[in-house]
C-alpha cells in the first residue's frame, strides 16, 4: 500500500521541480495485461482513496499531532507510553511547556480537549471504513492483487483505530476516578479471532500479522494502563490520608501528572509500575545519566507550606535537590519506609508567598538512579 509514495519519492529525484499536483495527475496504479487502456474513472476514484491515507493514519496513531507510538512492533509496555509524554495530553487544555525536551509532543500548544480526542479516532475510524465501500465499488475494473493490498491495508488501519479509541477511552476514565468522579474503566478492545471477541463485534477482521504486531499489543497497553490506574490512586488516596493538609501532590510515575513532570530529554528518566506496587520515576539511567526531574509545586491554602516530603524507593545513595538553575543542592535519603521529609529554607518560604508556587530540580546523588514516587508540599 506504500508504493505510491515510493513512486512520489523517486520522482521527486528524477524531477526536482515536481509537485504533488503534478505527480498525482501522472500517477497511475500498476494494471495488468488485458486491462488496457485502463478506466481512468475508476483509477481517479483509486488516487481519492489514496489521497485521504496520510490524514486516517494521522488520526488513529497521532493525538491532534502529537506522535502517541515510538516502537513497531508496538510495546504494550505503558513504559514507553510514558516516555513519550502521551499521557499529558489527556490533562485537557493544560500547557505542554513542560515538554520541551520531548520531540514528539509540541509543547507550544496544551492538551486537547475528550471530545476531540475521541472525534479524531472517531473519525480514522470512519475514513477507514467509507474507503474500504469505495474500494468495493472497484472490483472488476481494477486489478483484484492491487485491491486486495489495499483492502487489507485499510481493514489494519480500522483495527488499530478502533484498538486507540479504547486506549484513550480508559485514559480517561482513568484521569476521571483521580478526580473523585466514578468512571468505569474502558474495557480493552482484544483482537481475537475473527468468528469472537470484540474485535469481531465490532466487524473487524485484521490480516496477517498485523493482529500480533500492533493490535495484541494495544490490548494489553490497554489493560496495564488501567491496572497502574487503580495502583495510582491507591497512592494518592495513601498520600491524602497522611497529609490531610497538604497544599499540593506530584505522583510523578502515573499517568496523572504527567504533563507537570519536566525531564531533560525524552527517555531521560523513565516511568513505570514498580514491584512493590508503586508507580514510580526513574531519575535518570545509565543512557542519560546526568538526568533531572523539574516539578512546580503550587500553594493552594491560606497558609504557607513549611515541608517537602517524598515518597519513593528506598535507596542508600539518595536523591540531590535543588532549585532549577543553582549550583547550592541538598542530598536526601529515603528512610525503610520510603519517605523523607525537607525543611523549606526561608528563600523557598519567601518563593511560596510572593509567587505560591515553587521549582525544584531533582537527580543522582550517587551511582544509582532514584526512584521517586510522590512529591508533596505541605
């Protein structure tokens, strides 16, 4: 289904002065023998057809342009979900300045809003399927090989698109039970076979191995994002309970606040569900191993917070911290629970009351890489 834009690329060498119009007007599909001359209106129908693939593709793997998937075969690890700044894009109309050093989010714009998120899948979901009607309406004037290509690269596409509108689905029902609101979690679309499952309820058919390549894969992402779901608000629920006072909470592994978690490159510090049940972030690896996290912490009350505390993995080389852009820092170290407890100093006091919010800047404090969890100003 790619040869077209094959074709594209080596006329664009042969003829620099090319453009799309004028490829598209030359272009013509590969017949067989016999076929000639060819019906050249059911070959302007085919190109129709073509012309709308780049922006159904768009609509099912992009979130309004930014890229969702970074791994083919697709990983259904939420890991790498995660390290994409996906998740933040789900926090509705929140800036995506926090992510300027992903380069598959653009971070001059904010989260688009549910309903449009859920439209664009909507709509792939559509543009694959008015297609494949189109491609029926061909059968007999153009070659049976060259329909059956696209036939099945269409019938992916709607697999894959129904499968994302599930992901975001639970995405979102997952951000709403954080806010206290009783969402049901959206039940993973699972490409079975063709005769059971959902994937046949709702009349899709996937060819070949694009079932083990991209959609089992979406359907297990979709199952895991909802389980770090529940252990997510496990621990915010915990932090809540402990704190009953606390003016702000970070849980910088989860899906929630992904969009205020700064790092300082993409794969620099990663997220996931850890053993023990908590959904933590790595600060740093041994790829990128100067690695930081940046969080702002906002004064909600009256009062002025006194204390950071942090709940991670217990570590005995500890974790540094520092306000973004000075050199001065601190080095704190997890007690056998997990927690710690900081001090504000005066200048952070004096930050909170004239601004309400503060940056800091966490990192190694020696070889090993921290595992943060929550971050609280209280």
């Amino acid at each position: 289904a790619c040869r077209v834009n094959l074709d594209a690329f080596y006329a664009a060498l042969a003829t620099p002065g090319i453009t799309p119009e004028t490829f598209w007007a030359d272009w013509r599909p590969d017949m067989e023998p016999g076929m000639e001359p060819s019906d050249s209106q059911a070959v302007q129908a085919f190109k129709d057809i073509l012309r709308k693939g780049l922006d159904a593709v768009t609509a099912a793997l992009y979130i309004r342009g930014n890229l969702m998937f970074h791994t083919f075969p697709l990983s259904p690890d939420p890991k790498w979900l995660k390290a994409g700044g996906i998740p933040a894009l789900f926090d509705s109309g929140r800036p995506l300045k926090e992510h300027e050093h992903i380069w598959s989010i653009l971070c001059a714009g904010t989260a688009p809003s549910k309903q449009d998120v859920l439209a664009e899948k909507r709509q792939a979901i559509a543009q694959a399927r008015s297609a494949l009607r189109q491609l029926s309406q061909l059968e007999g004037r153009l070659p049976d090989a060259l329909l059956r290509i696209h036939r099945n690269a269409w019938r992916n596409l709607e697999a894959v698109a129904v499968s994302v509108h599930a992901l975001c689905e639970t995405v979102y029902a997952a951000r709403a039970m954080h806010a206290g609101r009783r969402t049901a979690i959206a039940e993973p679309v699972r490409p079975q076979t063709a005769e059971s499952g959902s994937m046949a309820r709702a009349g899709v058919r996937p060819e070949g191995s694009y079932g083990a390549l991209m959609l089992e894969p979406l359907a297990q992402l979709t199952e895991r994002v909802a389980a770090e779901a529940w252990a997510e608000r496990d621990l915010l629920q915990d932090c809540l309970r402990r704190f009953p006072g606390v003016h702000d909470v970070i849980l910088p592994g989860g899906l929630r606040d992904d969009g205020r978690c700064c790092r300082s490159a993409m794969h620099a510090s990663h997220a996931w569900l850890h053993e023990s049940g908590l959904p933590v972030r790595q600060i740093g690896n041994p790829v990128f191993p100067n690695g930081w996290l940046e969080v702002e912490l906002i004064r909600t009350g009256v009062s002025v917070p006194g204390r950071l505390l942090f709940r991670g993995i217990p570590d005995p080389a500890g974790f540094r911290l520092s306000r973004p852009g000075r050199t001065r820092s601190q080095t704190f170290i997890l007690d056998g629970e997990g927690w710690v407890e900081c001090r504000l100093t005066p200048e952070w006091v004096t930050a909170l009351s004239t601004s309400g919010s503060i940056r800091i800047r966490i990192g190694k404090a020696g070889r090993s890489y921290p595992l943060i969890a929550a971050i609280l100003l209280v």
